[in-house]
C-alpha cells in the first residue's frame, strides 16, 4: 500500500467482511496493541455487530484522511487520522475541515475515525484501533 488512504480502505474492508483474523494481524505501533476486546469493540461479541462494523457497512460510506502529524515519541513515523464518514451527514467547510459543532454533533453519527501509522515502509494501526475519537480531547488539532 502506498498511502494512508488505501490503508485505510484496506482496513474498512477487513472489518467489513468481518476478517478478525488479518485484523489482530495488522502491526501497531509503538507494540502490539490488539486483544480480544479491540476485537470486540470493532467487531462486536456476543453475537452482535459492533456500531463501528455496522457504520462502515453502510453504503457510501466515504474515507478523508489528515495528517500526517508529529507526536513526540519514539515512533519516528508518520501519523494520520481517517475518518470514515456519511457524505449525506458530514459536510466540509471550504478548507476541507468540520466545525467545532459539527465533529461535536456528528461524532458515531456521521463520522467515525481511527489512527494510523507508517513507518520503515510498514502501514499499521497507532495505538488502539478506533479509541482515538472516543474522548475528544483531539477536538482543536482540526
């Protein structure tokens, strides 16, 4: 994969065929960090589909990539954001960005996003997948 983009349609696709297996296989970085209950939390338990599995189903479901970003750690990577998003809901202003009150409003409604790295040639997931959003401290970064 050459960029952040097709990676990230490449990891749509994993959860979207529901393939839990090549997605605990996807490198992280700074470690390993996939376990049983990312797996749940992406894919759902119990038999039932997780929000974030049922979202990405959804037809027209778009991918808008930010970044890359730097962090201080020792990842000496690249960093992006993606958002996967419902263009019917999620509308960009004229810089390509969402509203203070739109990511508020539209966050697990229209847009969901994950964080993704590269680094050595190597695309992987940053951290835990789809945890990044969940709290909003990242609110003002865009």
């Amino acid at each position: 994969m050459q960029s952040a983009s097709e990676f990230g349609g490449h990891l749509k696709n994993i959860i979207v065929n529901n393939n839990y297996e090549n997605f605990s296989a996807l490198p992280c970085f700074p470690s390993s960090c996939i376990d049983s209950d990312d797996i749940n939390y992406v894919f759902g338990a119990d038999n039932k589909i997780s929000f974030i599995r049922s979202f990405l189903r959804r037809p027209g479901v778009q991918i808008k990539v930010f970044g890359p970003f730097s962090y201080n750690d020792s990842n000496n990577g690249s960093t992006f954001i993606v958002m996967y998003y419902d263009p019917v809901q999620v509308k960009f202003n004229d810089e390509g960005y969402l509203s203070e009150a739109d990511r508020e409003k539209l966050w697990w409604k229209g847009y969901i996003e994950t964080v993704i790295h590269y680094q050595d040639g190597v695309w992987g997931l940053q951290e835990t997948p789809f945890y990044h959003g969940a709290n909003l401290p990242w609110m003002e970064d865009y």
